[in-house]
C-alpha cells in the first residue's frame, strides 16, 4: 500500500481526502501545519509521495518545499488556490512534480497522484533488464535505476525532469511539441496556459549547466523541445 502524506491545515478537507484515498488503496498520514509536514516528510520512512498545501500555519507549503529539496527528491504535488498562477509556478520551480487547483474533482486528484506514481516508481512499470540504458552525449539514462549520469556524476532530478529528459533523449535533436510532452509524461491533455512544462525544463536546463553537460535542451516557440549537444 502506497503511503501518502498530506499536508493540509483544513480539518474537514483533510478527512474528506483522506476517507478518499483510503478508500482508494492508498495509507494516508495527515499533518496540520507546515513544520510538522516537514518533519514527518524528512524522518518518516515509507513516504512516496506529499499533498502539499500552500496556506500553512507555521511554516507555508513553499517554504517546506524549499527546505524539502535540500535534503529529498520525495515527489510533491502541490495545491493551490484557483487561478494563484504566482504559487503554482513558484512551486514548481522550487521543484514541486505538480500542481492542482482548489476546488478539485476527486477523480483528478487520483489520476494526479498515478501520473506522479508512474513517473518515480520503478515498480508501477519495470524495464526490461536487458534495455540498454539511454545515451546521449556525455548523458547517460539508466532505465532500471531511474537515474541520470552526466560524465562521471549523478544528476539529482525530480520525477517530472527525469521523465522530460528521458523522453527527449529517445529522439535526440528532434523538436517534441509540448502537447506530446505532457500527455506522455504528465499523462494528461495540455492546458491552456499550462507553463508546467516549461518551468520544468527551465529547472532541468540549470541543472544540466551545473553539470557542465555538452547536452542543452533547446526550444523553438510554437514548436516544442528538443535535447541536442552542444
């Protein structure tokens, strides 16, 4: 059984959603309030995936982002306030996987939670143990591990960036549009005005630069992304 926490200081949405993933196969651990999420995120085995909110006493669900990802790549789905398109991508570019807007339909939420589950869990859909790992300039994905090498250094990627690079690296130097990238990695239709994407290839571009990588992800406006070498 999946372990879940939630991080939400609204009692009454915090039962509702925790009787709904219960009842949907998952276990569920509520904290009311940003420093104790923190905690329980940082020293609690188990853990695979946090509901984080962003209104918070003691501690907002951005800082607890923050200080997550200092020391965790523990996939976050953040939620929002309706049409606060500032903390969505705030929370994203601090490293969230996802985000999803106050008022949500229950169904959505789930199939949020499995897109996240299929991106970082190697268990919910193993590669074959003979599939070489992906090559691409001085990167190297293995698929089995879930993990990304650039020269001799691992690159510490969320769930999200690891699913963009792996798919942009299977047709190294092609343009792949944005509507593909998100129903094949996110697993859902592109938004209007989604810029999930786009911030999360902004946080995977830095990332690729830190490493001194010869690989870059490129982009053409109207057309997509598309990892070349440099």
């Amino acid at each position: 059984m999946m372990s879940i926490l939630l991080i939400e200081d609204d009692q009454s949405l915090a039962e509702l959603l925790t009787e709904f993933l219960s009842l949907s196969g998952y276990e569920v651990v509520h904290c009311a309030d940003g420093e104790a999420g923190l905690n329980t995120a940082l020293n609690t085995s188990g853990i695979e995936l946090v509901l984080l909110d962003i209104m918070l006493p003691k501690l907002n669900g951005l800082d607890v982002l923050k200080q997550l990802r200092q020391h965790s790549e523990l996939p976050v789905l953040m939620l929002t306030a309706r049409g606060d398109d500032v903390d969505k991508v705030l929370g994203l570019e601090l490293g969230a996987d996802d985000y999803l807007a106050k008022p949500f339909n229950d169904r959505e939420l789930l199939a949020r939670i499995r897109a996240i589950t299929r991106r970082t869990r190697e268990t919910t859909e193993p590669e074959r143990p003979s599939k070489a790992p992906l090559r691409f300039g001085d990167l190297t994905i293995d698929t089995a591990k879930m993990s990304v090498m650039c020269k001799d250094q691992n690159l510490e990627l969320t769930g999200s960036e690891y699913a963009l690079l792996k798919h942009l690296c299977s047709s190294p130097g092609e343009l792949i549009s944005k509507a593909e990238l998100s129903e094949h990695c996110f697993g859902r239709r592109l938004q209007a005005f989604d810029r999930s994407i786009d911030t999360h290839i902004s946080n995977l571009r830095k990332k690729l630069q830190a490493a001194q990588s010869a690989c870059e992800v490129k982009s053409q406006r109207g057309r997509g992304y598309g990892l070349v070498e440099g």
